[in-house]
C-alpha cells in the first residue's frame, strides 16, 4: 500500500524578542564580565568624546583673520580658514586657479554618477574618466595650448597635486598591474622572468628612494636635454611602485580562477587575450577587490612621500604654514585638517569597492 | 572494427610501423571526422596515453569506459587539445592537430566539449553564456546569437532560465546550459568527459535524456562515461580503456555480453555488481 505523504504547513519563525532594550540586555548585559566591560567602555567615552566636541567645536575659534583672533581654548579653525588656499592650490597663480576649480568639477562629474546605481551612460562615463578626463584635466591643468598661459608644474600643490598624483597613480597602476599579473603567470618563460624580475625589484625597495632615484640620481644617468620635469618623474616612480604591489594583488585573484574556467573558453574557440579579458580577469578582478581598493588607498596616502623630494602634497603645504611664525600653536589644527582630507577621499574609495562589491556579486547568490 | 593497430607489437621495426601510420593516414576515408594514429602522451616521466589508435566515424556515438586514471579524459581532451600529445597523429574534420594555432582554431570550431564540472562563467548570465563564443570568435550580431542561444535553450528545455546567473540553476540544469552552449558554436563532433558524475542521482536523467536526444539527431560523440545503461542504448561502439591504453572495443551488446579480454571482465563484475 502506498503511503499517504502530507506536506506540513511552513510555519513564521517564532517571535523574539526585540527592541532596543532587549538589544542592550542581549549585547552589551548579558554577563557579569560584558556588564563590567560595557561600563568601562562608556566611562571612557565619556571622557573622551566631550573634551574632543568642546576643541573641535564649543570652544573653537571661526572668526577672524589672524592667530590673534583664536582666544579660546579650543582650535583655531581660523588657520584653516585663512590658509585654505594654500591648502587646496598651492602655488598655482592666483588668477589661473579656475582651471584647478574646473578639474575638481570635472573629477566630480565623472566620479560622482559612479555611487549612482541607475545612473544612465555609467560605462561610457567610466570609460571617459580613465582615458579623457585625463587628457582634459592634464591640458587644463599645464596650459600653453588654447590660449591659456603655463602654469609650471613646480608651482603646483597642496591638495590639486595629491589629487594629481594619486589619480594617475590609480588609473596608471591597474592596467600596469594587469599586464604584470599575466605575465608572471605566462608560460612564456622570457616574459616571466622579465614581470618576477619587475614586480620584485620596485617591490623590494621603500618608495622613499624609488622617489629619491627619481628625482636626484635619474637626471644623472640621462643624456643631457632628457631632463624632464620633478613631478612626471614622480608620477612614473609612484606608478612603478604601485603596480607591482598591484600585480601581486591580481595574482591572487588569476589563482584563484578554476583552471575550467580557461578549459570552458579554448573548448568554445576563444584565445589567450579574449579567454582573459572576458572570463578570467573579470571574475578575477571582482574577487579581488578589497585588495586592490586598498592598494588605491595606500597609494593615495603614500603620495605625502613627495615631500622629500620638494614637492609640495596637501600635508607638505599644511606642515610648511604651522611653522610660519605668524601661526604659532596651530600644529594641531593643521594635522587634524590634513587627517580629514584624507579620510574623506580614503573613506569614498572604500564605500565605492563595497558597493561596486554588492553590485557585482552573482556567482554564488543563490 | 579493425584490429590492425593492435596489431602492431615490439617486434615490428621503426619503417614498418611508419609505414603503417602512412597507410591509415593515407587512405583517408572521407567518413573519418576523427582519427588518433599512434598517439602518446606522457606527463613528465609518466607514459598515460599509449600508442592509442581510434578513428571515428562521421554520425558514430562511441562511449568510453574504463577505471579511474586510465587515461580516458586525457584521450578526448587531447582531441580538442586542451592536452597536448607528444608523438603520433590526432587528425580532426581533415585538419591535423600540431602547434600551429590556426590548426587548434579550426579544431576547436568544430569540436564541443562538456566537462564533468559544468564550468559555466558564473559572472555571465545563461543567455550571455551561449552568446559569447558566437559573438567573439564567430563575430555574429547579437541578434542573430541571441535567437540561436534561445532556440538551443529551447532544445535543453530551459529557455525560462536564460536571465539567471549559473549559481541560481541546479547541477542538471547547469549541464544541459553546457551543452547547450556548446550547440551554440554548432559543432560536428561533442565530447563529453565525465557528464553526470559530478550531479545528484535525480538530475542525471535530464541530462542523459539530453544527450540520447543529440544522439538521435545524428551528432558525432565521443562520451567518457559510467553510465552504462547510456552505453547499451546509444552507443555504436563501446571503448574500454585501462593503463592508458584501449584494451577493448566492440558493440555495446558484445562487449557487456561477451567481453574478450580479462581486465574488460574484471572491470564490468565491479561496476555491474552495484
């Protein structure tokens, strides 16, 4: 006799319970020792976060134009205030600046639509913010063409020359380290050794001398009329350096490929580039987000190096205006300014990676 | 089938096996879509494909068998090149396969392959899966693959999964979008390595049902499988292979009623006995 087989009701989960007092009691009460460790903790904060809010902003000084002005016991934002010009052009002429204005608006046309998911043309825009941008901002930026006068690029600084060298840092450094990370992984044993070779030598030395060599020892070797200006040879010395940390980055993720994957494409007929560029590197790339987003945001830091070679960065301007001697005491403020600049634009990469994360992620959803 | 090849012993000297190879490759019958002449393969020291001879007819469906490590898999990788063969011939569709990439282009145009582990591109979707091959290496428009893609979604019995990433289907489902992908590209022969071992008991009948359905529709293939009740229905020719070499060939009814050689018993007691 064939049993008769009924399908139970799938039933709501039980109710549990919730609310913020329940959460409190569940996380930060639910044992003698976890009760202790909680009220140490808000303890701390409380003497902590009071002082830091009454520095930054009950007690800080906004008004004024000199360091007369800052008769608080708190920061003295007016430095800041004064001086954000600095900050932000360096010594970019005073008259010439609307084209630094005009770059961070086009840097923010094409970046911003990015967090945008429904944002229409974000390929092309993608595409546009690698390749044109620039060529636009490099041309807005140095002039002599179209009627704009030169601006030497010694002039340039502050938080436009971060920017500079950290955008053509990243968009430098990835195809660089791309080409790399399959070269190592070649079976051609020439272009391997040539990439181990590469990757291991810039990735074996502090990016202090690698900038050092750049600037001072490089013009040596050159043959004489070769010299070409401080700031590209930078900008070649930091790509150098990032995309063989950048190589590895994608190594990582090449290996991490199933070798069927390769298999799948010859069977279908597709070569070596296209078999990597279509199914390879783009699930490469994807796994290896996190690590080559924090590549991105080291090489953005690391670009404070410039300084030893004279270049002046954000923090370069921030720290030659504390020891001004009409700015006395300010150190604090600069710092803290020069900080938040860089958490900002470190704390948006970082958002970016994790959505463009969410976003692509198929493979295992189920 | 002819047992020339076996034939060939120690004895025989260096020209007469030449030209023995000479005579096979020679009197080419138009029939042949695939002919292995003499074929080794070692990996490093290790000897895992011998002097392996096979030609295929055009329309023959021939299963391969044989106990794990015995160079099956090897064999029909070989024959799309996905492994390289050291000495002998591999002549596909009249092209012979050598380092030059022209030749592997054409071969691999002609020849299908579904592996064990599906290997769909999990960042692509069902329908971008079939259309990528067309597109890039047969540089069709998008239209034109699509409408293909669809109908050979159809014959797999999936069209309403064509929007899903591969992650969102079942093993069955997965190997049916393989082969269908595969069709795509419109070959002459398939292979298939290993089919339905990697799929839960449930799901191995769609896709064997798949593959009788290609079968009846006349394609050449050349399939390593365990499933042995789709040797006895499909198959012209069975192929039992141990240490690397083919040991034993003949019509399914034959070989599992009357298998000749020893180790084909051996083999069949094991896998017949569950």
């Amino acid at each position: 006799m064939m049993g008769k087989y009924v399908e139970k009701e799938a039933l709501p989960p039980p109710v549990s319970t919730s609310g913020p007092i329940a959460w409190v009691r569940d996380n930060l009460f639910n044992s003698p020792l976890s009760t202790i460790l909680s009220l140490l903790t808000i303890y701390l904060l409380w003497n902590i976060i009071p002082p830091i809010f009454s520095w930054a902003f009950f007690d800080a000084n906004f008004a004024g134009d000199n360091v007369d002005a800052c008769t608080g016991t708190g920061a003295c934002w007016v430095f800041i205030k004064v001086r954000l010009n600095f900050f932000i052009y360096g010594f970019y002429a005073e008259a010439e600046r609307w084209r630094v204005d005009l770059s961070f608006l086009l840097l923010a046309i094409a970046v911003v639509p990015q967090f945008f998911d429904k944002f229409p043309y974000k390929m092309w825009l993608g595409v546009a913010s690698v390749t044109l941008l620039p060529l636009i901002v490099g041309t807005l930026l140095i002039g002599g063409v179209l009627g704009l006068p030169p601006v030497e690029t010694h002039q340039w600084g502050g938080l436009m020359l971060t920017l500079v060298l950290s955008y053509v840092g990243i968009v430098a450094a990835l195809p660089f380290g791309v080409i790399l990370a399959l070269g190592r992984r070649s079976e051609m044993p020439t272009v391997r050794m040539v990439c181990v070779a590469f990757i291991e030598l810039w990735r074996g030395v502090p990016l202090i001398s690698v900038l050092f060599m750049a600037s001072v020892m490089l013009p040596l070797f050159l043959p004489d009329g070769w010299d070409f200006q401080k700031l590209l040879r930078a900008l070649i010395g930091i790509t150098m350096f990032q995309s063989a940390y950048m190589a590895e980055v994608i190594r990582g993720g090449l290996q991490a490929i199933p070798k069927g994957q390769v298999e799948a494409a010859a069977a279908l007929g597709l070569g070596y580039w296209r078999s990597m560029g279509l199914i390879v590197l783009p699930q490469a790339l994807k796994l290896v987000i996190p690590g080559i987003v924090n590549t991105f945001i080291a090489l953005f830091k690391d670009t404070t190096l410039v300084l030893i070679i004279g270049l002046l960065d954000i923090l370069a301007t921030v720290q030659s205006s504390i020891v001004d001697p009409a700015w006395r005491g300010v150190a604090a403020e600069g710092y803290v300014f020069a900080a938040f600049c860089f958490w900002v634009f470190c704390f948006g990469m970082s958002k970016y990676s994790q959505a463009l994360e969410r976003k692509l992620h198929t493979g295992h959803k189920r | 089938m002819t047992k020339d090849p076996d034939a060939i012993t120690d004895t025989v000297t260096e020209a007469e096996l030449r030209a023995n190879h000479d005579k096979l490759n020679h009197d080419v019958d138009p029939d042949y879509v695939i002919k292995l002449i003499g074929m080794n393969k070692w990996y490093g020291d290790f000897h895992v494909l011998r002097d392996i001879n096979l030609n295929v007819h055009k329309g023959e469906r021939i299963v391969i068998c044989g106990p794990s490590g015995s160079g099956k898999s090897t064999m029909i990788r070989c024959i799309n090149r996905l492994e390289e063969h050291q000495t002998g011939q591999i002549i596909v569709d009249g092209v012979e396969l050598t380092n030059d990439l022209k030749n592997i282009d054409a071969v691999r145009r002609e020849v299908g392959m579904c592996f064990q582990h599906f290997n769909l591109f999990p960042h692509l979707t069902i329908l971008e899966n079939c259309v990528l091959a067309p597109m890039w290496v047969r540089k069709e428009p998008r239209k034109q693959a699509e409408e293909r893609a669809m109908a050979y979604l159809e014959r797999v019995k999936i069209p309403e999964q064509a929007n899903k990433y591969p992650g969102q289907l079942s093993g069955g489902q997965q190997q049916r979008v393989a082969i269908a992908r595969s069709l795509c590209m419109e070959p002459k022969i398939m292979l298939f390595d290993e089919p339905t071992s990697a799929l839960d008991p449930e799901m191995i009948k769609e896709v064997l049902d798949t593959m009788v359905q290609l079968a009846e529709e006349g394609m050449t293939m050349l399939c390593v499988t365990h499933e042995m009740g789709f040797a006895k229905t499909v198959a012209d020719r069975v192929i039992f292979m141990a240490a690397g070499q083919i040991i034993e060939e003949n019509e399914p009814h034959e070989f599992f009623n009357n298998p000749q050689e020893a180790r084909t018993q051996e083999f069949l007691s094991q896998i017949i006995g569950h």
